[in-house]
C-alpha cells in the first residue's frame, strides 16, 4: 500500500532483536558495581539474623535451653514457631514446610529458631549456643528405603501409551537394568539473603535473592497474617538462581520479615555458604529401573520404566520435578508400548527442589542408557541405535503423554553434527586406538537432546509487564521474570527496543517488584523470555498504538502512514519526529504513556486423570557429540572436544544464547562427573562446602569446544520465533557420560555395557572398569583386547 | 597498628580486631562491595584482591589472594589492589572491557574476583609467556557456574594480548617510594585490640622476642588453614604470629643438588623457582590447591599442619627433604619421614620454628609424583604418591615412595620399596612390591574415596611409573 522511503529502503529496520546485544548489567558485574541484596546499603539500626537448626535428621525435641543464646553479646531476641502471628506452614503448592519447628525433626538442618543481633558474627556466634536435646529415631534417607518403607510425599503418577504385554519377548532382545543418580547443589556463587525493612505501619519491603518475588510476597504475608497488599517485595538481581532460588528463597525471607515486624528494625538474614548447603534442597536423586524390548536391529519394541525421585521430606515442588522426569524418559525416541511410573519418594532428607531441567535430565538419563546398553547387545554402533529410534518426524511422533511432535528438527539436526563432528571416522580411529592403547582409552558418544518448553503447570504460563514512558523519551520497563544472569532483562529490552524502534540504551529495566507487576510467575521452566517477552512487547505494541495515533491525529494522516524506524517516527515517507518528541507530544495531548501488557501462552493443557494432553507448547532440540579419555589405572578423564549443535529457533541474541548453552553443558557436566554430595548414615550432609564439592573448575572445560546455534525460526508463534534455552543444553552433557561408558566398553571390545552410576567421579569409573573386567573373566570373549 | 596502602591512599587501621578478615574490612567497614564473599573459606574465588609486596630487592609483586580467609593486619606494609580500583575516570580496565566484549559474565557475582585474578596474571607475566594453560593456572581458583569458563578464557587471552594491562612503570615507583619509606619507619606490623593481638614482624630477631615473650601465640604464615578457625568455626584467636613478613624466612637458593626454601617461600615461588631444576615437583605444584592459595600457602605452613593429604609431604619425603627447625638455644635438623608422627601430630619442638626446607632435587634419579583426586584444579587428593627410583640396566636399585591420603600421616612405603630393590623395572618386575602396599598402607573410606580405591589407585600408581618409563601413557594419549 505504502512505499518505502529511500532512506528506509537502503537502511532496514534496525535490527535490535538477533543481535548479540552485552548483558544489560555487564558493566556493573566487571567493576563490583552491580548490586546484589547484601551490597545495599545497610539501614540505620540494622539487625541481623541466623538460624539455629536441628542436628538430627528424624526425630524429636525433647528440650530446649536458649540461656546461653539470650546472653550471647549483642543478641536482641529469639524467634521461634510460637512467636509466628500467621501460617506456620509455607509450603508452595502442598502443605509440609512448617518455616520453624519445637517439635518433629524431619530432617537434618530443619530451622528450630532464629537469632536477631547486632551483628552477623554475633548472631551466628549466637545460635551455636542452644542447647537442644533430641529423642532421635532413624531416618530414611535413600530412595530404596522410602520404596521399602513405602514413603511417599505425594501418590503415583503413570504414563501409558500401547499394550506393554505383547512385546516382552526373551533374551537377547530383552534388556533390564537400573541406575542410581545423585542429586546436585545449586552452588550459585551468591548465597540465600533477604533483608526486611518495616515501612509505615502494616507494611514492609523485603529484599530477596529470589525467583519468585510474588511467591515471596505472599508467604511472607501469610506469616505475619497480612493482606498480600501490605508486602512489597523487591529483586534487582541474583547471583545464580538455577531453581534452588524458586521455592527456597522464602523462608529466610519471612524469617527476616517476622524479625523485622517484631523489633521494627530492619532485618538481613545471609546464610553462610554451609548453612546454605545444609538448609536447602538440592536436585533430585533418582533411582531407576527399566525393562525393555527391541527388534534385532536395535528398535524399541515396549519399555517398562520406573522413576524414584527423592523429594526428601515434603513435597515442595517435587510433583511437578518428577513429572518432568516421567515426561522425559522418552527422550527423543519412540516408543511403541511403553509405561512410564514416577514415584514420589519422602525421606528424612531437606526437601528436593527445581534445579535447571526440573527432572528432565534424572529421566533423561534412564533411556540414554537403555539406548547404549541396546547397542552392545546388538552390536550395532549406539548412533545407529539412536537414529533408528528417534521420533519420526510425520509418523512414530506420539509421546507417552499422547502429545503429538508437530515440528521434529532432530533427525536432520543430529544427521548435520553427526557430518561436522565427523563422527564415523574419529568412531574408526578411536577403537584402532583403543585396541593399541594398554592404560588409556577413548570414549566417544552423540546423544540429542528433546526438552518440552511450558510449565507443567497451566496456570504458570502467564506473564504481565509494565512499560512507562518519560517526557524526555526515556522507557522505564518492568515485567514479571527475574535477572538470574541468563540476560533476560538484555533480551526483554531488545524486545521492547524492536518493537518501538528505540536504541537499547534509552529503555532501563527496573528491580522486579511486586507492586509494579503483580502475580507474576516464577523465572523458572526456560520460560522467562517466552513469556515476560510477549507480555512486554504487547505493552510496547499498546503505546506504540496510543503514539501513532496521537501522531496521525496530529499531522491529520492515516494511522497506517505512522511508522517507527531507529528512533524516529515517520507520518509520510520523509518527514519524522523524535521518539522524545513523540513522547512530548502525547504529553501534551494527555495520551497515558503508560501501558501493561498480559500473556498467557496457547494450547497447552494436561488431563492429569487420563495422562494426556499437549502439555508443551513446543519442544527445544539439540545434540552434542564428547569425546573423552580415561585412565583406566584410576578412572581419570578428561574431556578431549565436544561439538555442539543447538536448536533456540531465531535467536534473540546469539551471545547469549550461546552463553546458556555452555554454561547449561558445563553445569551438566559437573552433575554427571565430579559433583558428589555425600551423606553420613545419619543423613547429614558431609559436603558443606566448595572444599569438598566439587563444580566444575576452568580445567574442566573441554579441551575443545564447538557451539553451533541450529538457527531455524520457530514454527510455534513464540517471540520472534525464538525459542527458550535455559534448561535444555544442561542435558547434553549426557553425552559425556555415554562417552565414559563408551570408553569403558572398549576393555571389552564393546561387548559389555557397563553400569555407571552418577556422577561418574573417577571411583566410580574405576569400579566400571574393574566390574567389566570381571564380566569378561566369567564370559570371556576370543577378541578380548589385551 | 598498621599501615598500608589501599589502592593508592594510606590506611591507618589501630581499632579494629586481630582476627577481622580483608573481606570483612572491606565489605562492613569501609562499604567497598564490589569484592564478594562466595565461600568465605577459600575455595571458590569470589572475593579475590590483589596484594602488591615489595621483595627483598625493593621489587613490587603482585599476587591474587583470597581476601576471606586473609587477615586485614597481615597487609601491613603492602599495598591492597580491589576491583574499585580498576576503572580510571569513567573508564575500563582492558581486563574489564574484554569481560564485557566476550560476554564473559552472566550473573556477575564471581566476576570481580575473575576480574582481579586476570588482572594479577597480567602484571606477573610477559604476554607473550599467557598461554591457555597459564590462565587455567591463574584461574584456578576462581569458580563461575554460570559462563562455563570459556569466554572467560578469551577474554584473558583479549586482556593479555592489549597493550596497557600492566600498571605503569611510573606508578609503580611511586607506590615503591611510598611503601619504602612506610618500611624504614614502621617495619614492624602490630595490632592489639581488647585482649586480641597480632604480630607481624619484619626480622628474626623481632619474630624471637615476640615469641619468647608470647610463647602460646598461634603462628601462621600464609594463614590459609588458620583463617578457616575464624570465618567457619566463627573462634576468636587470642594472639596470632604471623611469620609471613621476616625476611630470612624468605631466602631461596640451591647448591650441589639440594634446594634450600624459607619456610615463608609460597608455594608458587617453590614451583617458579624449581621449574628447571626439579620440574616433576614443579608440574606436582600445579594442582597444589588454587593459583590465590599457592600464592599465600608457605612450604612450611603446609609441612607444620601437618594433614595426612597436604600435597608437598609426600614429594619432600620421597626426596629425601630435611627441615631446619629454629629453637630457642639455636637450630635443629630434623629428616622430613620423621616429622610426623599421628594424626595432627609432629616432632616440632616447642618453641619451634621451621626456618628452612632442604630438598635434595635428585638429578639422577627417576621421579613420578602423583595426586588422585575428584577435580583437576583446587581439590584434596584422595591419593598423592611420590615415586624416586634410581634404575640401572632395567633394575631397581634403590626406591623411596611415600603416600599421602593414604595413612593418618604422610608415609614411606618401606615394604614397598624393600620389594622393588633388585627386581627388573618392568609391570611383572613390580608385581610383589604392589602387593606389599598392601602391609604397608591401611587406609580409611571418606567423602573422597573409599579404601578399597585408594589402596588400588596406590597399586595402580606403581604401575603407571613402569608405564610412564617405556613410553608415554598418560592422559594426554591421543589418537590423531
């Protein structure tokens, strides 16, 4: 209808969205002037605040002496459960987390009171004086005793899909095993903080290093038994959340808030980095089982999957953790007949919660094993087994969950990395050099990654933003997702500078707070983008309306004729105004230059009854290829090269984009190898710090790593057709376990699959090789390598 | 009192408590919080500072440190370099703007410690001499779990390629003059509040008079281990003698073979300076805790500690290592396998003070150390063995190995080593003696492997030396 401008035509559209934009606040990360919670600066008659917790993991209180405490220099008073107006019980979606105890002990490190004093070191000096005896009984702390004791937080859930009866045929195509896989802590470098501050009367605002600020908001209301009105809670920035600060960020926050209402002080509570590790949940461990059937050339014919999840001892958010485990066990692959049962184990263990991948990577892994397992069977090179399995992309594509894949990227993606990585010919020369190599042996294994994007959870999936505009054309933004370091806020901003045609640098984001956008979502599930994105450019898209028509009524022109290019705004093909002028102008007009934006996303829905629905809008690919070595004199390994290919649809900025997936990689990669939590048989913790728990170290890192995004638009009618990647490149670090266990294989020619429980520290890879070693005394093979 | 530099203005500190941490200071002090605490016990990197020292020849060096388990008093006389210092008038440090070019940060709490440990790395070495390897070194005591580390890496690799990392020469002098003339006037550290106290004395004679009259003052040096007693265990230590200043403790030289280190030489100038001479020690070092430990954690402080896992032990042992141990009526020399005698416990006299460490580097020998544990970088070995053989015409002659993680001390393998005399060197050779580990070491399960591993990975240990003598069979095999 209307032609271009000569200027427009020669200069499209500034492209803010897809280009690799720094993290809003980088410049503040690299000279220490960004600020997290205990960086503010500290209030006039500031108190402190510790937490004194139980030294048993089952059991009861007998007694309690807070003498010595009360006398501790600089303590101002003791709280405990009796002193708490509101609920006690601060559970997120089922009841089971009493925010203090006097009585039952249901884990080790379970909050019993809380110190107010003067100073950090007088608090925490404080605590340590109470004198607490316990009637203790024995705890149960692993998923075996849970399933034998039958102790469960929450019931059953099942997936189903085909007739598992038909299909279990003998050995050899018949295959059953199990795995153990350990839970993992969040070790985001910044611990759990809040800090209280009472307003006038009846209100407060709570700083938290939190996911989840309405969350926050409303437990914290609930405690002190306000109205949710009365609490504002503020988050400019985490350092590191990674799920641990999903749920698990409220208590200290109404702990603090219940100080600061007490003494109308305000309150910071900061735990230390052990009582960190010790009070909050972690990721769940699982423990496996399968049965399965398959063709002699490797198809899955039925499985028969079971997934134990350690909740520990409440349910937190552990419905929905191994519900996504139990829609993961699929991975990418179709399975005829197939059930899927997850259980909710309870144990005298702190409560398990969301930590990147909410369960998919424990469920992932069960198939990633079937799969190998398959190929040694078979013979058959474990690829070959993969690609022979995958979901189709027009048939062989209905989940267990009865979700049809209307976009299957994986076969090309993974046939694209199996070329570049050059995967067939290092397969040859690897076990030319493994047959050669008397200590040393080289694993090498692609494994592809599917991850269902949505939370599982419909009423989740919603997200509202704020958008204010300035006279001067400055845009103030706030939406409901919170900045964890992903570059949400980078990505949002690029967003609303799209669609109104403005340079990133004239819009700031605000703190997420609660009385700007309210009900908002945890940043959680990859969706931050998804949704705060759509909720902010439909509020960028509302004032752009308002400021076009305000313009077209102006200059007497169509509103079709208004158009946004780099910061100024056109009424016919040459003439323009500032954005700021524009601003001004509406001003002047009394246009409102505020605007909300809501989105909630589409056809997504779960019968949970009946086990069917299309609980995702869309699925996320990718597919990494590792190769490893180990020594098989002590099960160290090293990471030779991975290459990575990723699918995030049209990225909205491929350096961060790209960010996520190494990050997400490296962070897999510390869950399946060095990161060992260890328990006493008292169930507490032993690993209590960065001493003993191991994360990933700048040695770690491959020795060469390829990323490639798989730059597709999505199908879906996502945000300009990005997708999300927070969670899935967390999975292929897969690849690097099944790269171990390929290694270890090689003693055995690749004919026994070994058992590799995680993570694979280099004991437990030794313990590998030694079990394969005896496989292969009882059932000797005449090619066995020397 | 104390006195120092803190980026370039004087501080003056006489109030403020023995025991109070450069973090601490810093944070709830003085309201510099760009340096975070991430740990609070050294392991993880996020409050790393740098420390700028003068040397014996009036030289400035600066060295990345953890200022969570460093005491504020032990600054006395140096300058104290944070990331507020960094940014000049508005503008970037070139470690700084590489950070942001590479997206190299995401949540941003680890990045002023990565920040300032690049910035260290910087003005300790030439650019052409930072290679990949030497940034892991530098880094490797620095964890982000967000980035993954490799934009981090190019963004060093950016930083040490741009001219104008390096603090000037200009300045340098002037921060020279400065803490020069600080030092003729006030050489000695002190500090004294309540009944705390703490000393930091430049000389011997200082550091004998201290001790004479404060017999129970706790001694440290680097302070890595001590500092753990006040930001975990949350004690107050009543008087602390902080050995790392006096200058004879600082002496390191080699003649005929032996190395002579103070027993206040770091760890990172014992592997700089062993690099040629003894270079199975040196690449031993690499994985002795993190670059900002190495860089306080002295060779006697690790010896005196005396842990079953310290990772130099066992080396010094194989080698045959004596120390010279200050008394009070003059100096003893005590052999390195006899100083420890059970768990925690050692020979050290009272009164006692290990002065220097002599090291025979063994040039004909055949060495092989070791270290087994769960990560590469910054992590307690599970098993770190030493091997020193000396081998003719494919036999065994003569063989000290000694463990650590092994027993409740670091130990010779006596029957181990009694087994190898006079057998070929060679895996069937070994055989018996791998069988002797067995009675000469009954180790124990913990959190970082159980016994039955350890006592394999010993075995295996031994085989790995046979390995390693016919060809190279290690880790870095590589089919291409």
């Amino acid at each position: 209808m209307r032609s271009l401008p000569p200027l427009s035509s020669q200069s499209p559209k500034t492209k803010y969205v897809g280009s690799s934009h720094q993290h809003e606040s980088a410049i503040g990360h690299v000279t220490g002037e960004a600020r997290y919670v205990d960086d503010l600066p500290e209030p006039r008659d500031l108190l402190h605040a510790a937490i004194g917790y139980s030294q048993i993991a089952c059991g009861q209180i007998s007694s309690i002496d807070f003498k010595e405490v009360e006398q501790s220099k600089g303590v101002i008073g003791i709280l405990t459960v009796k002193d708490i107006p509101g609920h006690i019980d601060i559970g997120p979606v089922f009841a089971g987390d009493p925010l203090l105890t006097d009585h039952d002990i249901r884990y080790f490190g379970q909050p019993i009171f809380v110190v107010a004093a003067t100073s950090e070191l007088a608090a925490r000096q404080a605590v340590r004086k109470a004198q607490i005896n316990y009637k203790p009984a024995p705890p149960i702390l692993t998923e075996k005793e849970a399933l034998s004791a039958q102790t469960f937080v929450l019931p059953d859930h099942c997936l189903q899909r085909g007739d598992l009866k038909t299909h279990h045929t003998k050995p050899p195509f018949t295959l059953e095993g199990e795995q153990y896989i350990g839970g993992q802590e969040h070790f985001y470098l910044e611990g759990q903080v809040a800090m209280a501050i009472p307003d006038e009367p009846g209100t407060m605002t709570v700083y938290s290093s939190s996911q989840h600020p309405s969350e926050v908001q409303k437990v914290v209301a609930e405690v002190l038994g306000w109205p949710l009105h009365s609490i504002t809670v503020d988050m400019r920035r985490m350092g590191g959340g990674f799920g641990g600060k999903e749920s698990q960020a409220a208590p200290w926050a109404c702990m603090a808030a219940l100080l600061a209402q007490r003494y109308q002080r305000p309150v910071k509570l900061r735990l230390s980095r052990q009582d960190d590790m010790i009070m909050t949940g972690k990721r769940h461990p699982f423990y496996n089982q399968y049965r399965v059937s398959f063709t002699p050339q490797g198809v899955l014919l039925s499985a028969d999957i079971e997934l134990n999840g350690n909740c520990g001892h409440s349910p937190d958010l552990s419905d929905g953790i191994v519900d996504r485990a139990m829609f993961h066990a699929d991975n990418s692959y179709y399975i005829e007949n197939v059930k899927i049962l997850g259980r909710r184990c309870m144990t005298n263990r702190v409560s398990n919660t969301a930590f990147r991948g909410f369960g998919g990577p424990q469920g992932m892994l069960v198939i990633e094993q079937i799969i190998d397992d398959i190929a040694r069977i078979t013979g058959i090179d474990p690829l070959d087994i993969r690609k022979r399995n995958l979901y189709g992309v027009l048939d062989r594509n209905i989940t267990p969950y009865h979700q049809t894949l209307e976009e299957n990227w994986l076969p090309e993606l993974i046939t694209q990395l199996e070329q570049e990585s050059n995967y067939r010919a290092r397969r040859t020369l690897i076990t030319q050099f493994n047959h050669q190599s008397p200590t040393v042996k080289i694993g090498l294994a692609l494994t592809p990654v599917k991850f269902g994007i949505s939370f599982t959870s419909q009423h989740l999936n919603q997200a509202g933003a704020l958008i204010h505009i300035y006279t001067d054309g400055s845009v103030l933004l706030n939406h409901g997702g919170t900045e964890m370091g992903q570059g949400l806020h980078t990505k949002v901003c690029q967003i609303v500078a799209q669609t109104l045609q403005i340079d990133t640098s004239q819009i700031k984001i605000s703190a997420t707070r609660t009385d700007k956008v309210p009900n908002t979502s945890p940043t959680a599930a990859s969706s931050g983008t998804d949704l705060n994105g759509q909720a902010a450019n439909l509020a960028a898209l509302e004032l752009k309306k308002r400021l076009s028509q305000c313009l077209a009524d102006e200059k007497r022109v169509d509103i079709a004729q208004i158009r946004f290019d780099k910061g100024q705004i056109y009424w016919n093909e040459t003439e323009s105004i500032s954005f700021a002028e524009l601003a001004q102008l509406a001003y002047f007009k009394r246009v409102s230059l505020s605007a909300t934006g809501f989105y909630k996303t589409p056809k997504i829905y779960y019968d949970r009854e009946n086990a069917k629905g299309h609980p995702f809008l869309y699925f996320a690919y990718g597919a990494a290829v590792s190769e490893v070595s180990i020594d098989t004199l002590t099960g160290e390994y090293k990471v030779n090269r991975v290459d990575i290919l990723h699918d995030v649809g049209s990225s909205i900025n491929p350096a961060l984009d790209i960010g996520q997936i190494e990050g997400g990689f490296m962070q897999g990669l510390g869950w399946l190898t060095t990161e060992e939590l260890c328990w006493d048989n008292q169930g507490k913790l032993a690993t209590t710090g960065p001493a003993t728990y191991k994360i990933p170290a700048i040695s770690d890192l491959p020795e060469i790593l390829n990323i490639s995004l798989f730059n597709r638009p999505a199908t879906s009618e996502t945000i300009y057709r990005s997708k999300a990647v927070g969670e899935p490149p967390f999975m292929l670090a897969i690849s690097v376990w099944s790269a171990l266990r390929d290694a270890i294989s090689s003693i055995s020619n690749y004919k026994f699959s070994p058992q590799l429980d995680v993570p694979a520290t280099p004991e437990r890879v030794f313990q590998a090789i030694e079990q394969i070693e005896k496989n292969m005394q009882k059932e000797p093979y005449h090619d066995k390598v020397e | 009192m104390i006195q120092f530099l803190l980026n370039n203005q004087w501080q003056i500190l006489e109030d403020v408590s023995p025991s109070l941490t450069i973090l601490q200071w810093l944070r709830t002090k003085i309201a510099q919080t760009g340096t975070k605490e991430g740990c609070a016990s050294g392991d993880c990197g996020a409050c790393t500072v740098v420390i700028a020292t003068l040397s014996q020849d009036d030289k400035l060096h600066y060295k990345a440190v953890n200022s969570c388990i460093t005491f504020v008093a032990s600054l006395h006389g140096k300058q104290l370099l944070t990331v507020e210092h960094l940014a000049q008038n508005g503008h970037l440090h070139i470690v700084q703007k590489a950070m942001v070019e590479h997206h190299a940060s995401q949540c941003g709490f680890c990045t002023p410690g990565f920040v300032m440990s690049i910035f260290a790395m910087l003005q300790n070495q030439t650019k052409e001499s930072i290679t990949k390897h030497k940034i892991n070194q530098a880094l490797s005591g620095n964890l982000c779990r967000c980035t993954g580390y490799r934009p981090i890496i190019d963004a060093a690799l950016e930083a040490a390629s741009t001219p104008g990392a390096a603090i000037t020469d200009e300045q340098k002098v002037d921060t020279t003059q400065k803490l020069l003339s600080m030092k003729q006037q006030l050489p000695h550290g002190e500090l004294k509040k309540d009944e705390q106290r703490y000393w930091l004395p430049a000389d011997i004679k200082k550091l004998k008079k201290i001790y004479r009259e404060h017999p129970d003052t706790a001694l440290i040096s680097g302070g890595t281990d001590v500092a753990l007693e006040v930001t975990q265990s949350l004690h107050s230590i009543p008087k602390i003698l902080d050995l790392s200043a006096v200058s004879e403790l600082q002496t390191i030289s080699s003649d005929e073979d032996i190395l002579h280190i103070g027993g206040s030489v770091s760890i990172n100038r014992l592997m700089s300076f062993c690099q040629s001479s003894l270079p199975e020690l040196a690449q031993l070092l690499e994985r002795f805790a993190a670059n900002q430990v190495r860089n306080q954690g002295t060779i006697a402080g690790n010896i005196a500690n005396a842990s079953p896992i310290g990772d130099l032990p066992p080396a010094l042992i194989a080698l045959n290592a004596t120390l010279q141990v200050m008394v009070p009526d003059g100096y003893k020399t005590i052999p390195l396998e006899d100083f420890f005698i059970g768990y925690k416990q050692t020979l050290l006299p009272h009164q006692g003070i290990i002065t220097q460490i002599d090291i025979p580097i063994k040039p004909k020998s055949y060495k092989r150390f070791y270290k087994i544990s769960k990560r590469y970088d910054d992590d307690i070995s599970a098993v770190c063995s030493a091997f020193c053989f000396s081998i003719k015409s494919g036999y065994i002659q003569s063989a000290r190995i000694a463990y650590g993680g092994m027993a409740e001390i670091p130990k010779r393998a006596l029957l181990t080593e009694q087994a190898l005399v006079g057998q070929p060197f060679t895996l069937s050779g070994i055989k018996p003696a791998q069988q002797s580990i067995e009675q000469d070491f009954n180790p124990m399960s913990d959190l970082r492997a159980s016994a039955d591993y350890r006592l394999k990975v010993a075995q295996n240990l031994l085989s790995r030396t046979v390995y390693e003598y016919n060809q190279n069979s290690h880790l870095e095999a590589h089919y291409a």
